[in-house]
C-alpha cells in the first residue's frame, strides 16, 4: 500500500511536470520545431501618436496646488477610454534648457481622431478649467513614433 501510494505521488509529480512543461510551451508551426510562448498578448497598434504637453507653473502656484494638477491630469485615462497610454514626469534635466518647464506629460493615442475626442472631451475641458488659474505656460508637441 505505501508503494502504491509513493507510485501515486510521482506519478502526480511527473504528470503535474508535463502539464507545467504544456501550459508554459508549445510547438509553433514552424518546420524548424522551435517553440513559442504560449501566453497571447493584445496586438500593439503598427503605430501611435503621442501628445506631449509641457507646463511651466506660475510662480505663485503651491505644491498642493501643483499636486492637485498632477492627480487631476493623472485621473484623465479613467475617464476618458480613447487615451491607449498615459506617463508623466518632472524634469531632471541638467541641461538647463528647460525654460521654467517643470512638468511633463505624454498621453498616447492610437488615432487622430481619438486625439481629437480626447480634446474636446468633457472631462478634458473641466481639467483645463482646474489648471487655467496656476498655469504660466505651455507647450503641446505631437508627433507619430516611429
């Protein structure tokens, strides 16, 4: 009985094996029988486009204030569903050509016309009414990557 019990427990070993072996690879169709990955991964888009926006804050702007901007800018991808990614940042540049630009955020579309909706959204505009009061200038830059 205790034979027929460790026969059992590596034979479940040995099958639990293959099984990991099978979840983690397969044979492509390939004549070369190499193997690929079995995980499926969403189809990136061929190409984005990303929308760079730069602010310099007005001198008097607090860091609460700042940090108010930066959540509400940061909350914009789960409001609007046309933005495909979304990352900011502040400079750290040691260049010095920054130009009092401190903020940097780039939010990633897939087409023009998501763009396009993203701009004219409501939950952009009401984002505009937020930073107007604190805002000494900005700079917008879009472009296709390549």
């Amino acid at each position: 009985m205790v034979r027929n019990l460790v026969c059992l427990a590596v034979l479940s070993v040995l099958v639990g094996g293959c099984i990991c072996v099978h979840e983690t690879q397969r044979v492509c169709d390939e004549t070369d029988g190499s193997t690929c990955p079995l995980a499926v991964r969403a189809k990136a888009p061929a190409r984005v486009l990303r929308h760079v926006v730069l602010f310099q804050f007005k001198e008097g702007a607090s860091a609460e204030e700042i940090r108010k901007i930066e959540n509400a800018f940061s909350a914009l991808p789960s409001k609007i569903d046309v933005i495909y990614g979304f990352e900011w940042g502040t400079d750290v540049s040691t260049e010095n050509l920054q130009r009092g630009f401190t903020h940097c955020f780039v939010v990633t579309f897939r087409s023009e016309a998501d763009r396009d909706t993203y701009a004219h959204h409501a939950a952009h505009q009401e984002f505009g009414g937020l930073l107007k009061p604190y805002l000494g200038e900005v700079m917008v830059v879009d472009y296709w990557a390549k």
